[in-house]
C-alpha cells in the first residue's frame, strides 16, 4: 500500500507538471496581446508620443480593429502658463482644449459611483503589478528577440498569409458566440468569411472576405457571460498570458475549447509547437508598433488595464 501511494503522488506530480508547462507555453500565445495592433497598449495613443511609423504600422495591420478609448496615461501636468493678453491667442487655445475633452462617439460617460468605480476593479494589485512587469520583461529579453531572428528569416507576405491561415481556422468561436448573442449578421459574416477565405482565398491563407467587404465580427465568451448579466469580476494578470477580467478568463477557457485547432492537434505538444508558432509570427508583424510609447507615460500599468477595460467595454457594446 505504502508503494502505491508513493507511485501515486510521484504520478499526480509529473502530472501537474505537464499541465503547468502546457499553461506557460500555450499563454505566451496571448502574450502577444499586449504588442499586437488591437491591444490595450494601442487604445488611442497620444498623437505626440508615438512616431509616425508605428502609427501607420497600427493602420495597415489592423484596418477593421473596433478604436478604444484613450487609455488613462498618467502624465506629469504641464506647467502652468499666464494668460496672454492677445484675444487671437485665447480664441486659438479654446477650440484645442475643447477638442482634447471630446470623447469617442461609443465611449459612455462616467457619472461617477459604484460604475465608475467598478470600471477598473483592481483588488489584486499588488499581485498584478509584479506579473505585468515579468511578462513585459519576458517580451523584451525572450519573445521580441527572437521574433526578430524569424523576421529575417521569413518574408513578411507569408507571416501575413500565416496569420490568416491561423484567423481562418478559428473562425468557430466568433461563429458560436454571435449566435449565443443573438447577433445573427454576425454569425453569417463568419460563415460567409470561412466559406470565402477557404475556396477563394486558398485555405485561407488570403483574406478574401475582407476584399469583397465583409468584416469579421471580434465576439468572444467573455463578450456572450457580459450581455447574459455577468459582471467583470477583478482585474487579473497572470503569468504569460494578457490583461484580463475574472469573466474574460473564463471565457478564453471556453473559447479554447472550441478553437479547431484543440479538435486537429489531439496532442498537447502538437497544439503547443502551433501555438508557439502563432505566437512567434503575431509578435514579429507587430515589432515596432510601440516605440516611443514606454516613454510617453509614467504608470505603464495604469494605462494598460484603463485601455483593456475601456475597450472590452467597448467590444460588448457593439
């Protein structure tokens, strides 16, 4: 009896082992979120802290990514300046500052309480702040090395066509939950895109769809447990993986679950070299898509998890 507990601890052991490694490499995937043309990090940027490069990288990577509000940038206040006795100079100023207090079209207005104070419920900070900081340091010294290595290596013309292929494949999730949301345009532009991109687009290594003007729809299962009535829960950074909510975490489980590649790829090892792959490739697109931007702020992560939260916010509206 002594010997079969042992050997079953021993088992449970190198069990847990396996599933903590394939949590760490499968999440490096959704590392790549915090670079990427639609993450938290690119929600509306100040215009004089980004160069004009990675600007227009931003536009030709993700042309169809929904626009989220400004992040909360905590920058140091200008210095206060005397009024200038011109009145051509007042008439100047006031249409700018009237500019720089417009808000997007979709964002809601805080009316300040409980919502506003929900907006960014963060309880675990002191966890977080140190998680971000280790995936911001794994992206700089493992993950964006060695995409540079394999943008030398590989075209940028079949990166993109990798990345449809991947996009294409994963089509099931956006499919189900616009369903689950009743939103049934949504559903039939997804249907539409796979059966297009498939055929026309070569295995979807092309983006046909997107040629004859049919966008994708960005559901996910976070999206479908908000409009069933389910609030955010705390903010959450994890080892590896992006920002997210309680509820976003919950439903990038779910979300996996339905991605085909699960269905394809019985193997964990196998799912887990694609994933690297995918990884690799997404980061490698996005190289420079923040330079500059470290610089533009003081509290990093302040502004990460306001542009997360303000554009989920804004994903569920749509």
């Amino acid at each position: 009896m002594r010997r079969l507990a042992v050997t079953h601890v021993h088992g449970s052991a190198a069990f847990l082992g396996v599933v903590l490694l394939a949590l760490a490499l499968a999440g490096c995937g959704s590392l790549s979120g915090s670079v990427r043309a639609d993450s938290a990090l690119l929600a509306d940027q100040p215009t004089t802290a980004a160069p004009e490069g990675a600007a227009g990288a931003a536009a030709t990577r993700a042309p169809d990514e929904p626009k989220a509000a400004a992040p909360a940038v905590a920058q140091a206040p200008a210095a206060p300046t005397a009024p200038d006795a011109s009145a051509g100079d007042g008439a100047e100023r006031a249409p700018q500052l009237l500019a720089q207090t417009q808000r997007e079209p979709q964002e809601r207005v805080p009316t300040g309480g409980k919502a506003d104070v929900d907006e960014e419920y963060d309880p675990w900070e002191s966890f977080n702040e140190p998680m971000f900081e280790f995936n911001r340091k794994l992206d700089q010294y493992v993950l964006k090395p060695v995409a540079k290595g394999y943008n030398k290596v590989v075209n940028e013309n079949v990166q993109v066509m990798i990345a449809n292929g991947f996009d294409n494949i994963r089509f099931v999730p956006r499919l189900v939950n616009s369903l689950l949301q009743g939103k049934w345009h949504g559903a039939l532009r997804e249907f539409s895109r796979f059966v297009l991109n498939s055929t026309a687009g070569v295995g979807g290594l092309f983006d046909a769809a997107k040629h004859a003007g049919i966008e994708k729809s960005r559901e996910d299962f976070g999206q479908t447990l908000a409009v069933w009535g389910s609030g955010p829960g705390p903010y959450l950074i994890l080892p590896f993986l992006e920002p997210m909510t309680v509820r976003d975490g919950i439903g990038k489980g779910v979300d996996g679950v339905m991605d085909p590649l699960s269905w394809l790829l019985p193997f964990v090892w196998e799912r887990l070299t694609m994933k690297v792959m995918d990884t690799v490739n997404d980061r490698s697109l996005n190289l420079e898509l923040f330079q500059g931007f470290e610089e533009s702020v003081i509290d990093m992560y302040s502004a990460v998890r306001h542009g997360y939260l303000r554009r989920r916010e804004q994903l569920i509206k749509e």
